[in-house]
C-alpha cells in the first residue's frame, strides 16, 4: 500500500452521491483527503474536482450514483 501516490482530482459533468457499504473509502474533495466509513455517504456537484482510493489492504465496497451516467454511449 503506497499512501505517499499522488491521486488526481478531476471535474466532470453532473453530480454524484456515494454510499461505502464495507471498508474504508479515502475521497479527496476540495483539497480535502476524508476517510468514509461503512455507513457514511457524500453527494457532491462532479465540477468539484475529486477522486477516491482505498489506502488500506480490505477490499472496499461502494455503491456509486452519478447522473448523468457516465458509462452510457451516444
């Protein structure tokens, strides 16, 4: 586990909302670097620029909502 790696924040389109189901989840948002915990969820506009990362040797579970979605085509 590396937590010296630089992780790059990004904007996009839309808004998101993220909800950490198992695990610690470290999201980076407004030069900030918090640490989610099972149970804790952010919504946020996506023009912040941000990121998230697992920093810790578990496997972490999220559910992710965006909109709009990214993943679809056309």
């Amino acid at each position: 586990i590396n937590c010296e790696e630089e992780i790059t924040t990004y904007p996009h389109e839309g808004e998101e909302f993220i909800y950490v189901l198992e695990g610690t989840l470290t999201l980076f948002i407004n030069h900030q670097q918090i640490d989610l915990f099972p149970g804790d969820s952010a919504h946020y506009s996506s023009a912040i620029p941000h990121n998230w990362a697992n920093y810790t040797n578990k496997i972490v579970k999220l559910l992710v909502v965006g909109n709009p979605n990214p993943f679809k085509e056309g």
